[in-house]
C-alpha cells in the first residue's frame, strides 16, 4: 500500500514539472499600459450638474448639447465644456494626443440650444490611456476612490473626465444625490451645515423659519430666489400671482423651500424647491375652479389628450416610458388621466376631455 503511494506521488510530480515546462515555453502576453479599448457606457441626459449653486448645462464647440455619461460607477463630464467654468482654453494637440487646459481663456462661451430629444441609451466609447492631460503645462494624472488609475473617455469627438478628477481640478468638492441625480460640484473651504434651528453669521442669529426676512445658510439660494425659479417655471411674472406660502422647511433633512400662488382665475401652484441648489424638486398646478364650456360637443380623445400633456411638458413620445391615459369622471367632469415617467421623474396631467384644457398637473421624483 505505501509502495503504491509513493508510485502515485512521483506520477503527480512529474506531471507537474511537465506543465510547469510547458507554461514557461509558451509566450507571456500583457495588455499595453496604453492600449485604447471599447466600453459600453451610457449617456444620461437626466442628470443634472450643480455649480457653485448654479445649474449648467454643457455644450461642445458646435453648440450641440453634451451629457453626463456614465461607465463603471463613475460618472465623466466634457473637458472643454468644464475649461469654460474654468476660464481656461482647452486645446487639442492631434500629433501627441495632448489635451492641454491654460488662462487666460480667449474663446469665447459656447453658446447652443438645449436638447430635447435625448434620453437615456447604451453608447460605445472609447478608454484613452494613451490621453495626455496637460493643466498650465503639468501633466495630470487621475485616480479613483480606491486608487485605481481612471483615463479620459472618447465619445462622438468630445472628451470626458470623471466627475473625481473634475473636482480636482476646479478644487472643488464633488457629491452625488442618487435620488434626485445631481452631481453638485462646490467650494472645498469648508462643509456646509443646514441641520440647525438658527444660523449665525458675524454674530448676528437668525431662525431657520422667519418668513421673508429669514437668513439662510451661506452658499443657499435665497426665498425670493426660490420664488422668482418657481414664477419662470409657471411662466408667470410677480404682477400675475398672489403669493399665499413662501417658507423654509425640512423634508426628509432636506432644506427645501416651499412656495405656492395663485392667479386671478384662481389656478393654484405648489412648488418645492431644494435650498442648497435651488432646483424644483416638485410641483403641483391645479385649476379646481375651471368651469368648462358646455359639453355639446365630443371628446377630444385619448391621443389628443396624450399629446397635450407631452407638448406642456416638452417632451416627445419615444423620450418617455409607462405612458397611460384613461377617461374618467372626477366631480361630474369628464377628464383624462395621463401619466408618464421621463428620467428620475414622473408626470400627472389631468385633461378636460371635451376642452383640452389642463385642470392639473404634478411632477414628483419616482422614488417618491
């Protein structure tokens, strides 16, 4: 039996020592350190990017809008587009693929039409290792959180860096609100506190809810601000509305501002909108009032009634998903129910079915 064992054991060494010989005669291959390789990323037209409070929307040296994309949880922005809010040139250097961002900046702002027609889809881009970055002359190199190198992206001719890498080089803090999807890129002085009954700034103290006259914290927009966003959306002026609400509050421990009007005809609007970046979180229209004409004639039907809550909402019917409309009677009035979901956001129309006219209309996030 131990002989038979031994046998056994001198097989398995041999066959090792053979396999052995056979790997070290084969070739070893290793990828180039800069080999340019094909991804599948996606462009996400519904995420928003936050700077300095303000939101900006990115446009390549054609004027056509350009979005954040999205490859391995991480998302990349476009470099000239950032070279602008850095009032720096961005220059492209073909014969060594060097991309080279220097002051002062002598071209001027891109100025372009916002799209409307993009939406979230796969798209192939190209990883550029092989990308120089060159800031005032010193070469850049990025990293991710776990210290894995991270390189410029290629798509449709434009540039992409991470959202990381961006930040350093604006000197900036970079953070990521999943649920509304916005990137906010904002000063590194300091964290900003919001969750506090009163602030204080040089001594003086004011209550996080005092009506108009309330502070707000350093680098929030104000409530009169809050209030002029929520007038361009409804596409109204001051002169128009009568304000019945306009306070700071808490949501969720969020600092959000909540600001409702109405019009001489009575339509009422609600809007609630983030303090620190000043974006509509939610908004609610309604016309409970409205006195339609009298029904002598047939309803206008569920297409026509589609199509009214996409045009308002500016949108087309490819951009959106979980499009329904049903006919039902609300108060003795007959009206269409539509809805659809467009990004991180989902719509509610209510549609006067002999009319056409919008008797409401609400946004909320989805994941609401």
């Amino acid at each position: 039996m131990k002989k038979t064992m031994q046998k056994s054991r001198k097989r398995l060494g041999a066959l090792a020592l053979a396999a052995a010989m056979m790997l070290g005669a084969l070739p070893i291959t290793t990828a180039a350190p800069n080999q340019v390789t094909t991804v599948t990323g996606e462009m996400r037209p519904q995420v928003s990017v936050v700077v300095d409070g303000v939101e900006r929307d990115f446009y390549n040296a054609q004027g056509q809008q350009v979005y954040a994309v999205f490859y391995d949880g991480t998302h990349y922005l476009p470099v000239r587009a950032i070279g602008e809010l850095m009032g720096k040139n961005v220059n492209w250097d073909q014969s060594t693929l060097t991309i080279s961002l220097t002051a002062p900046r002598t071209t001027g702002t891109v100025q372009g039409t916002p799209g409307t027609a993009a939406q979230v889809q796969s798209i192939q881009m190209e990883n550029r290792p092989d990308f120089t970055i060159l800031v005032e002359g010193e070469k850049k190199n990025f990293q991710d959180a776990q210290g894995h190198a991270v390189y410029p992206m290629l798509y449709q001719g434009t540039t992409y860096l991470p959202v990381r890498a961006i930040g350093e080089l604006m000197g900036k803090n970079v953070s990521w609100n999943s649920q509304d999807a916005v990137i906010t890129l904002g000063s590194s002085s300091g964290s900003l506190v919001t969750d506090a009954d009163s602030f204080e700034q040089g001594g003086t103290q004011s209550s996080g809810n005092q009506g108009n006259q309330q502070t707000t914290p350093s680098g929030s927009i104000t409530l009169e601000q809050a209030k002029q966003k929520a007038l361009l959306h409804a596409g109204l002026s001051q002169s128009q509305v009568t304000f019945v609400k306009g306070k700071q509050d808490w949501d969720d421990g969020r600092l959000v501002y909540e600001v409702e009007f109405y019009t001489s005809d009575y339509k009422e609007y609600d809007y609630e909108i983030d303090a620190a970046t000043g974006i509509i979180l939610s908004y609610d229209f309604d016309a409970e009032d409205y006195t339609p004409q009298q029904n002598t004639g047939s309803y206008i039907g569920a297409e026509k009634a589609k199509s009214v809550a996409l045009l308002h909402a500016g949108l087309s019917q490819s951009q959106v998903t979980r499009l329904r409309c049903q006919l039902e009677k609300d108060d003795g009035r007959w009206e269409y129910q539509v809805e659809f979901c467009y990004g991180t956001m989902e719509y509610e129309y209510e549609i006067d079915a002999y009319t056409g006219v919008i008797l409401s209309r609400d946004a909320e996030p989805i994941y609401d």
